[in-house]
C-alpha cells in the first residue's frame, strides 16, 4: 500500500461514518463536509453551482500531491519507485469506475482530446466519422480540424429545435461505410442522457462502425458500464465529478482491440516492452495489452491529484451520488418553477445540472455571479449544477436571485 493510505483511510472512514442509506443533507454536513473544509472556508458567502464544470476539491487532495512532490525531492530517479505504482493504482481505481475488465485498458491521458486523437490515429485511410454537434468543443474542435485537413470525413447530427438530439436521427446517420462514431453519454449543454444507448451502439456495430463514448459529464455521478454498453473507445476526465482537477484523463480500450494488437500512432517510449532497457529493435516491440497505448513520459502530478476524488466516489458509491444528486436536483426545479422559471433537470433522462433556457444565459450568469452565485452558460443555456454540500438554504437563495 502506498504511502497514501493515510488519506485514502481517512476518506474512506469519513463516509463509513454516514452509513450506508440515502444520503441527507444532516449526514453530509456531520460528516462528509468536514473532508471539504478548506474550499468550503475559502467561498464562505458564496454558492458553487459549477460542480457540473470544476469538481470542488477535497482537503485531502493537497497532502496526496505533496506526496507526488516529496518523492521527487527525496529519491529523484528513483522517484518512479513510488509514481508507477500510484499511476497503476489510478488505472485500476478509473477502471473499477468505468465497469472495465481490466486496468490495461485505462490508458492515462492529459485531454479527453488526446484520448480522441489516439483513436483517429490508429486509421491508415481517412476513417468515415460521425458525431454530433453537442460534444464538446475538444472534441468537436479536433474532428473539424481532422476534416479539414482532409483526415477523416465528417458527418454531424443535429438537435432538434428542443435542443435534444434523438435516437432515430443518430440511427439514422449510421450508414453502411461508417468507420467511428463519437457520442456523449450526457450531453455537455443540456444534460440530456442520449436516450437509447445500447440500441445505438449496436446499430453501429451492425454496420462495422466503431464506438468512442465521452462519459466527461456522466462519470462520477451517473452510473458507467463499457462493458455492458460494449462500446470500442471512451474517454473522460477526472476534472468535474470526480473532483480531481485538469490532467487527470484517460482512454478506454475494449479488450478486444488489446488483444487484437490494434495500434495508434499516438506512441511513446513507455509503450515499449522494456521501456528501461532502451533497446531500439525495428519495428518497435510494444508491451502487452493497454501498455503499448502509453506515450512518452507522463505527468506524474496528476495521477496524485485525482486520487481522493476517485476513493471518495468509490467509498460513497455512484448509486448513491446519482441519488442525491437528482434529489437536489428536482428541489431546485421546484423552487425556480415557484417563481415561473421553467428549469430542466432532476429526472432520469438528465445528467447531474439543471438548464434554464435563455437567449442571454451568459449575462444571466454574470448577474448571478454578481451576487455570490457561480453558474455558467453554453450557448442558449445556463447551468446549475448542485452537489452533495449545496444546502437546503443555497438553493432558495438561488431561486430567489
């Protein structure tokens, strides 16, 4: 066990403490607020409602990066004595998150961008992709360069005039000659759950297409399952739910493309077989399995920084945080809905944050913020998204303004 067991005990202890029933807002203020006591002192008088953006950090989080940190001070080289095994245990926690058979399969990565730039990558002909235009823009950003620049053809599916996208027109974008498609579990505007999932996935795979999922705003939150849903590729991040912050993202990889020896250019030298050995066979010999997905040498700090937020979600379980997320969730569309603003979220067909549709979202949410109220806006919709410390009270100040 690592030297940060210390942290992981105490978290895991903390939430042991609130039993394990529905969570209230009684049982988070004993005991779970108190592993959040210095971003809850430093926005005293404010209310976050961005957690659907930046995940609020535990206290543990600083001690776990001075770990990272103090290793390199005291062992140097020898510092990955203690960082491979903790980049290792991030791999398997993630993997245990994303219902992944197999901690290989997690590759670490900066960007969710890097993980879809890994796959686009492992086409030696320009591949046939289609997506829709919610994702988000690293990805979107990145498939339009890519078809600009003449490396994949590109294909999007538009929302409806409700701003929800709908199976029958995914369905329907997936023609034969297909070679990838890249969807949201949780669409990053409007918190719509893209309905139908396992229907969409197997219509793709009927027509020899490909699968990458982006489960950025779903994991953590909202229950996570590659294996069941059977998707090729996901990626996500540990910088929302799971409160760790930028860097800490990742790639899955189905096992049968591992086991198949599927390749991306996107390498590295820690994709080698014998990494430390620094033997340059040709052709390069890879390591076995999500190992010769690795690229060059990672940055180590955030693989430290994710950790509490990983061992926190774990101890508390998804069902858990879904739970009492849609429960905050539709008490805030009911206090809006006093008031006569129409809101979305709180159902089963919603990610983890409230929308309220507006046409000046963004100077709503600089209003709000005005009075001590973080929200955000994409496009034509203004985000709330509480969490397991908003209280009872923060919601009806938040209703009110």
């Amino acid at each position: 066990m690592s030297s940060g067991s210390g942290s992981i005990e105490h978290i895991e202890s903390a939430v042991a403490a609130a039993g394990t029933g529905p969570l209230n807002e009684e049982l988070v203020r004993a005991h779970i607020a108190p592993l959040f006591s210095r971003v809850l002192a430093a926005h005293r008088g404010r209310i976050y409602l961005a957690n659907h953006s930046l995940g609020r950090p535990l206290d543990a989080m600083e001690d776990d990066v001075r770990e990272g940190i103090a290793a390199w001070y005291g062992r140097m080289g020898d510092a990955w004595d203690a960082w491979n095994p903790e980049i290792g245990m991030h791999r398997a926690r993630l993997a245990a998150l994303v219902g992944s058979p197999r901690a290989d399969c997690i590759v670490p990565k900066t960007s969710a961008g890097q993980g879809l730039r890994a796959v686009l990558n492992t086409y030696d002909v320009a591949p046939r992709v289609i997506a829709t235009r919610g994702e988000f823009d690293s990805l979107d950003l990145i498939l339009r360069e890519y078809a600009q620049r003449g490396r994949v053809a590109l294909s999007l599916v538009d929302a409806r005039d409700d701003g929800a996208f709908a199976l029958d027109d995914v369905l329907a974008a997936l023609v034969p000659g297909t070679d990838l498609l890249v969807v949201s579990q949780v669409m990053f505007q409007t918190g719509q759950i893209l309905p139908e999932l396992p229907a969409i996935v197997a219509k793709a795979h009927a027509i020899g297409a490909r699968v990458l999922l982006d489960v950025y705003h779903s994991l953590g939150v909202f229950p996570v399952d590659v294996v069941a849903l059977d998707v090729d590729f996901a990626v996500g991040g540990s910088y929302k739910y799971l409160r760790g912050g930028p860097g800490a993202c990742f790639l899955y990889v189905h096992p049968r493309h591992l086991d198949a020896g599927l390749r991306t250019l996107d390498t590295g030298w820690f994709a080698k077989a014998s990494p430390f050995e620094y033997e340059r066979p040709d052709p390069p010999r890879y390591a076995a399995g999500g190992d010769a997905w690795l690229e060059s040498t990672p940055a180590v700090l955030p693989f430290y920084q994710a950790r509490a937020g990983q061992v926190f979600a774990q101890a508390v379980g998804i069902a858990r945080l879904r739970e009492y997320s849609l429960r905050l969730q539709r008490r805030l569309v009911a206090l809006l809905g006093e008031r006569g603003i129409a809101a979305n979220g709180g159902t089963n067909d919603r990610g983890a944050f409230v929308v309220v549709r507006h046409l000046e979202a963004r100077a709503r949410a600089d209003a709000l913020e005005r009075r001590g109220i973080i929200t955000d806006a994409r496009g034509e919709w203004l985000r709330l998204c509480p969490d397991m410390l908003t209280t009872e009270e923060e919601l009806e100040r938040v209703a009110a303004a």
